[in-house]
C-alpha cells in the first residue's frame, strides 16, 4: 500500500445481501483497501435477517482491509433504510429483524393511513405516505402477530443504528435514515409523538437523531474490530443518503440506483409531501431533502428471469410486444404489495431474449413514471442522468434506460458509492467540510456520458396500458381466504 496523503477514514455499506467496508485517504479520495462479506436474508412470506450477522459481515469485510483499517481515525456506517431492529435489555436482538422488502405490514399500512387522516394528511405530517416497507407499519405488523417480542423489547433501531451503537455504546441515528421510519416528522424534524403513540411505541426505545456533522460517538473498548478506541464514528445515513453524498450531488441532478431494489431521486431544497405516496419525502444526510421513489423489483428480479429463461443477463433482443412486469415481490412503486410478475402479449414467435428485454423495460417503467414527481419543477428536463449501483454496469440496463428515459446518461466510475458516502461523511468530521463537498472534491461522479436518443414512448404506453388494465388483478391479495 502506498503512502496515503491524509488520514485514512473507513466508510460501510451495510446492505440487504452483504457488508461492504472501504478505507478512503480522506485527502484524495483514493481506495486503500476494501473487503466484503455477505448476508443471509430468509425466504417465503418475509424478508429477515439476524441482525447480528451484520456486525460479523462487517468484521470479516475490516479483516479483508488488513493494516489499513487499524490506521483509521474515523469511520461511519451506511446502511438499508427501514429495517426493524428490535433488542432487549442486554442489547441483544429480541427477534430477526424485518427488513425493507418484507411487505406483510401491507394491511398496517392502510389501516394507518386511514386511522391518521389520510395519505394528504401523512404526507404533510412526516413528508412520506407509509406503504408496507416503512418502519412503523413493520412495528405495528409485529405488535399484532408477535405481542410477547413487542414486550421483551427495550430499544428499537434500524440496521445502521444496530452497528452504529455496536462501535459506540450510545443509541444514535441520523435524519436522513429517521425520515425512512414514518415515525419522524419532517416539518418539525422530531420524532412524532401522536404516531408513536397510535402504534404503541415508546419514544424512549428510540435512538437519538444527530445533527449533520456531528459526532455521534467515538469507538469503545471490547468491539473486537481493528479500530483503536477513541476513534471518531459519524452519525452514518441511510443507503440512498449516503450514496447521495458519494456523489457530492447538488441540487437538481436526477439519480437512478439499480440495485435489489431501484430507486430515482435527487436532493431538493423544497421540504416534499407527496399525497400519491409514489414520492418518499427523505431527508438528506446534510439538512436538505431527498424526495425518491423506489421500486421492489430490480436487477434481483430481472437476474431471476433471466435465470427462468436459460439466458445470460446481458442477452435481451429487440423487436417484441411483449409486455412483462417483474413484480416477483411484490412492488412499492407502483403500490401493489400483494402482485406478482404478469407477462401479456406473448406470441408463438416471440423469443426468449425478447422477454428478457421485456422484464428490463418492466422494471426501468416503474422507476421512471415516478422521476418527474421526484425533480422539482424547475430542474433541467435534459440534465443527465446520473445512474448508479450494481445494474449500472449491465450494458442492457444502460441501453434501457437510455432509450425509455430520452436523456443522456452518466455512469459514474466510482463504486461503492454508499461506502464512499459513508467515508466522505467521516473524512468531514475531520476536516470540518461538508461531506458532500468532500465527495466532490474527490470527483467521485466522474464518468462516461452516453447521448440521449429518442424516446421510445411506444414502448412506455403500451406498459402503462398493461398495468392500468390488469390493476384489479395486481391488487388481489392471493393468499386471502
């Protein structure tokens, strides 16, 4: 390893299949050594996992760091938004926690909206309408099926906050993740007391919100992880918020994260409250705001029908009618939590790779009907398009999106974005700059820009018509009786 111009600082992302863990010289932004460690996430009706696995992911993924790691003087965690991480008196978990995709809460989160006012009403109150991944109908799901782990429980977190408080000792979380909870109300940036207790939930158990650069705490004896005690920890983020400060993005500059979820965002200085609930009115990690969109079904669900087919990922052909919406697990954008994947217009002349092309158009609609509700009314309609995450490397999903979006599209070369957000956000603590202004210094949105082509707005409508016709049929919850 060469010499490092300036301290060294370790940046994680913490996410739903695996622990990513980056040591950053915070001069120049430069990668010094990294590692990574997977996850385990249950199959069937929900999606959980033991959250102690994180922190033995994490410890592998420093392991794989090696000396560098031990240098750090100040790391920061990135983590999935949403998760319920429930622990007891000892700081133990008191059950698996549930994570963003585990969609059961979806009869708690009508009932919620309909019991506080309504979805105008929820949006204006906590800038987001709850749907099936948030973390107060997750509470309120748990309260009803499992009674006696609700009353073991002494502290509840969501997955960065787990690994934050693991370093730490001290119960801390940050506005961008606290805005994911649905119990954080945005207009007043506190913690909404009439919500928590419609759900029953003491705002004792509740983490701390710290500040936009703010030290939430520093690194204490008996972790077992290559960090000297008295190292700085930061307040950490979510994993879009953090990946928005990997990017040092400004106001304005539309993003598309292709991942096991998709997401469409961009930082906004306007505090949102969508009442269609298609916009999650985040918080930014900084003290701005980060109205996204997200999908279910992503580059997981296309892998899966490609899997289903025979066919390499990147084999799609062209020229079908074919319409395909892969909502393998349900979706959240649109809000059909009980639907599952619907494939219409097939022919006898249709191939195998034109479905897969059709399951990458599915998937990139869905994230695009909700971009012009994502940017403000005034952004740049010819702005590139930033597009970040694993699918952003897939030729397949970059011709996709360049073709159904209509606008140029930028790749970053950097990767690892949440992690490199989560290591910009530690570098500010010991520069004093905004973490954002880190990122940007270190050019981390440099890439290559692909022109904009025509759009194909054939292709567009002809999924919108899909999906508006076979809504009674996506809506129907199958395993009701």
């Amino acid at each position: 390893m060469s010499a490092a111009e300036g301290p060294l600082v370790v940046g994680v992302d913490t996410s739903t299949q695996s622990t990513k863990a980056l040591v950053v010289d915070a001069a120049t932004g430069r990668v010094v050594a990294s590692g990574q460690a997977p996850h385990t996430v249950s199959s069937g009706a929900g999606r959980e996992s033991d959250p102690r696995q994180w922190w033995e992911a994490l410890g592998e993924a420093l392991a794989q760091c090696g000396d560098a790691a031990r240098e750090a003087a100040a790391v920061s965690i990135g983590g999935q938004q949403h998760g319920l991480v429930t622990l007891d008196a000892r700081g133990e978990p008191v059950r698996p926690a549930l994570l963003w995709n585990d969609v059961r809460s979806a009869p708690q989160a009508r009932r919620l909206i309909d019991e506080l006012g309504g979805a105008k009403a929820w949006a204006e109150r906590t800038g987001s309408v709850p749907s099936a991944s948030f973390t107060v109908t997750k509470w309120a799901w748990l309260a009803e099926q499992e009674p006696d782990a609700v009353r073991a429980v002494k502290a509840v977190r969501l997955p960065h906050d787990y690994l934050t408080e693991r370093l730490t000792g001290e119960g801390t979380t940050d506005r961008g993740d606290a805005s994911g909870t649905g119990w954080w109300a945005s207009g007043t940036e506190a913690y909404d007391e009439g919500i928590l207790a419609r759900v029953g939930l003491d705002p004792a158990l509740l983490p701390r919100v710290v500040r936009p650069g703010e030290v939430a705490g520093t690194v204490r004896d008996g972790h077992g992880l290559p960090f000297s005690k008295g190292t700085l920890v930061a307040a950490g983020t979510g994993d879009n918020a953090a990946a928005a400060l990997g990017l040092g993005l400004r106001p304005g500059v539309p993003v598309m994260s292709l991942g096991t979820s998709g997401t469409v965002y961009a930082v906004s200085q306007r505090r949102p409250a969508d009442p269609t609930g298609t916009v999650a009115g985040f918080a930014d990690a900084r003290g701005d705001w980060l109205p996204l969109a997200c999908t279910l079904n992503c580059t997981l669900a296309v892998d899966r029908v490609a899997a289903l087919l025979g066919l390499d990922r990147e084999a799609v052909e062209p020229g079908t009618d074919a319409t395909f919406l892969p909502f393998l697990d349900g979706e959240r954008t649109p809000n059909l939590p009980h639907s599952s994947g619907l494939l219409y217009g097939l022919r006898h002349d249709t191939t195998a790779g034109q479905l897969l092309q059709a399951a990458y158009d599915g998937a990139v609609h869905s994230l695009l009907g909700a971009l012009d509700l994502v940017l403000d009314a005034d952004a740049d309609p010819s702005a590139p398009l930033l597009l970040i995450g694993g699918g952003a490397r897939g030729t397949a999903w970059q011709q996709t999106v360049r073709r159904l979006s209509g606008r140029p599209v930028q790749i970053p070369e950097a990767k690892e974005l949440v992690a490199l957000g989560a290591a910009a956000q530690a570098a500010g603590l010991l520069t004093g700059e905004d973490a954002a202004a880190v990122a940007r210094r270190w050019n981390t949105a440099a890439g290559p820009v692909l022109d904009a082509v025509e759009r194909d707005r054939a292709t567009l409508n002809r999924i919108t018509g899909v999906l508006s016709d076979a809504a009674p049929l996506l809506e129907r919850d199958a395993t009701a009786r």
